[in-house]
C-alpha cells in the first residue's frame, strides 16, 4: 500500500458538467479486489441519466448537451502497488491508470472521467456506426447495473446534499 | 485529427474499454458462484450482463482505434523501447489477466452446463467472438499482416504477426467458453501466447 497521492486526489465543488475533476491518473481497483461488496454511497440513476443523455445527443448530431453529473467531496484515493508485477505496472503507466485501494466503488467513481473522456471523443465526431454506439452505452449501462448490485448487496443507502448534488465519499 | 487528439482517444477509448473489463470479471466471479449454487437466475443475469459489457467492450476499443493510420504510427511507437519496456502488450493488463483466470476456474461448469442455460451461454460466447474482432479489426486497420509489438522485439521467440496472435488469444478464450464442445489444448496454447 502506498501513501495518499495528490495526483489521484479528487476534490471538486459541483458544478454543471462533468465535475468530478481527477487531476492525474484514472483511479482503478485491482481487480482481484472488486466484488468485495464495498459500498458506495452514491445513486446510479444520475450515471444511468447521464449516459441516456450522452446517447441521445450524441445521435441527435448535438454538440452542445453534455450530461449533467456531479459528484463532491471525494476523500483523497490511496494507491496500491503491492501484487502488481513490473510488467502490469508499466501497462497501467503507459494507459495512465493508478491502482488504489477500494472495490468496485472505485470502479463506479472512476466512471465519471470515463463518461467525461467519451463525451469529448463522441462529440468531437467518430466514425462509430449507431449500432456501435448503442453497444458502447448499454454496456456502460450494464455496467452501473452490476455496480448497482453491489451496493445493493452491501445494503447501501443513497445520499443526497441538500442542493440536490450527490454525496460520494471514499474511505 | 492532430497527434495529440489521436493520443487522448486512444487513452479515452482504452478508459472505457478497461471500467467495462472490470465490469466482466464482476459478472463471471458472480456467474462462478451462482453456478456453484446453482442458482439458474443470478446465472442467466451474469452471463447476459457480461455479453453485454463484453459487445460495450468491442465498441470501446472501436472507438480507441478511430483515427488515420498516419496518427496511429505514432501512438504504436509510443508502444515500443524505450518509452515501454520491451514487448509490451495487452497481455501485461492485470484485468486481462484475472479474466482468464476467472475463465479458467470457470470452464469445468460451463462444460457441466444447466441446458436452461444455453442461450445465454451462446450469447455471451457469441459476445466474446465479437469483442475479440472488435480487436482484430482495430489491429488489421493498423497494422495489417505487420509484427505484434512483443514480436518486434528480437529477445522474443514469438513468429506470429499481430493478426495472427489476437487471432491465438481469442482462439483460446472461446474454447473456455464453448461447453463440452471445446477441444484440448487450451494449456498448451496459454504457454505460447505468454511468449508473444
């Protein structure tokens, strides 16, 4: 285990857009790690709406509607480095990937630059098929819904701040 | 598309791909259990969410590869010494790694499968061929017949072009998959592909 890490650090008021800003590398679990039943406190129907939003815009030739997501007061990230080998630690540098501590909570909150980055991709125009597009998102929507199961298994509650922002906090 | 759009894609796309990887292993570590319990539904659930994050997957690594061939010569140096260590390849991903081995531990009840649960056994292998294509496709856009990046390197025994070790990979992954119809081997043919 290493120490806490500015770069993976995620502090962000919310705000429109994608607000979750991760200054560095995307942060993800070991997968070994990932179905531990973590819970995080956090509704996937904002992620569902916002990746519903992403494909319709995106399907509509719209360059202006990005989804709306906001997540705050993100604890900083511990990295992990123990049980990786030379060679996975170089393929993560190489793809900018941190492994830090944590479940598929990590996995959840790192879905907010990842629908951040895909938005800015699909927006600045791909030579993806619509079929192709309706894959990548079902299965980033299959992918809330596994998550979902898991906070669900662990008995998570959703939380909510008063101005309607969603509460996310990583221990 | 200037160098720098092309790098931040392929770096966007590969984000993608690997949340939806880790969306996999989570469904075929549930899929193992639930065949253990031999719970049919948690079964059926596994198997269709992975087919489609796997066909997500495909999409994701489309979308990473979208760009000229001129731009992608430049990010496939980027891949090679001394900016990555010698014979750098997908197979270095620790997600890559734990999805096979979950498909390893997973192939004994595949084999002994609930008929019930052969349609979506056949969707998710279905899914599977797709996500490997999607590769392929990406690769053969890029590459063509060319050398895969570990075959670059002269300390490598492998003597398989790029195509034809994705090709090796997907080969192996869907004889963990195909039930009591999959032929033997599938040891033999992981030792090679560690060489390339």
């Amino acid at each position: 285990m290493g120490q806490s890490n500015d770069n993976t650090a995620v502090v962000q008021d919310a705000q429109p857009g994608f607000a979750v800003t991760l200054t560095g590398k995307l942060p993800l679990p070991l997968p070994d790690y990932l179905d531990n039943g973590e819970a995080f406190p956090i509704d996937v129907q904002d992620f569902s709406q916002a990746i519903g939003t992403l494909l319709e815009s995106t399907l509509a030739g719209s360059d202006d509607v990005l989804p709306h997501l906001s997540v705050r007061a993100m604890q900083a990230l511990t990295p992990v480095t123990a049980g990786l080998t030379h060679k996975q630690r170089a393929y993560d540098d190489y793809f900018d990937v941190e492994r830090v501590q944590g479940g598929s909570n990590i996995t959840l909150l790192s879905m907010v630059p990842v629908l951040g980055g895909l938005a800015t991709e699909l927006h600045a125009g791909s030579s993806l098929t619509v079929g192709d597009t309706e894959r990548l998102m079902d299965g980033l929507q299959a992918l809330l819904e596994t998550l979902n199961d898991t906070s669900s298994d662990a008995g998570c509650s959703l939380q909510r701040d008063a101005d309607g922002s969603l509460l996310g906090d990583i221990a | 598309m200037t160098l720098d759009d092309a790098m931040r894609r392929w770096l966007s796309g590969h984000h993608v791909f690997f949340v939806l990887i880790q969306g996999i292993v989570i469904n075929h570590q549930r899929l193992l259990k639930a065949l253990q319990q031999q719970d049919i539904a948690s079964a059926r659930r596994a198997f269709l969410r992975a087919a489609r994050l796997l066909d997500g997957s495909a999409a994701a690594m489309l979308l990473a590869g979208d760009m000229p061939r001129d731009c992608y010569e430049s990010i496939r140096l980027s891949m090679t010494p001394p900016a990555v260590p010698e014979g750098f390849s997908g197979v270095w991903s620790v997600d890559h790694r734990v999805m096979m081995d979950d498909l390893k531990a997973l192939k004994s009840h595949i084999d002994t499968l609930d008929p019930l649960l052969e349609p979506e056994r056949q969707a998710w292998k279905a899914a599977m061929d797709r996500a490997y294509q999607a590769h392929a496709h990406v690769c053969e856009h890029f590459v063509g017949d060319g050398p895969s990046l570990a075959m670059r390197s002269e300390s490598r025994s492998c003597q398989r072009s790029a195509l034809e070790n994705l090709d090796a990979f997907r080969q192996r992954a869907l004889a963990l998959v195909s039930g009591r119809t999959a032929t033997a081997g599938t040891d033999t043919a992981s030792e090679e592909l560690e060489q390339c």
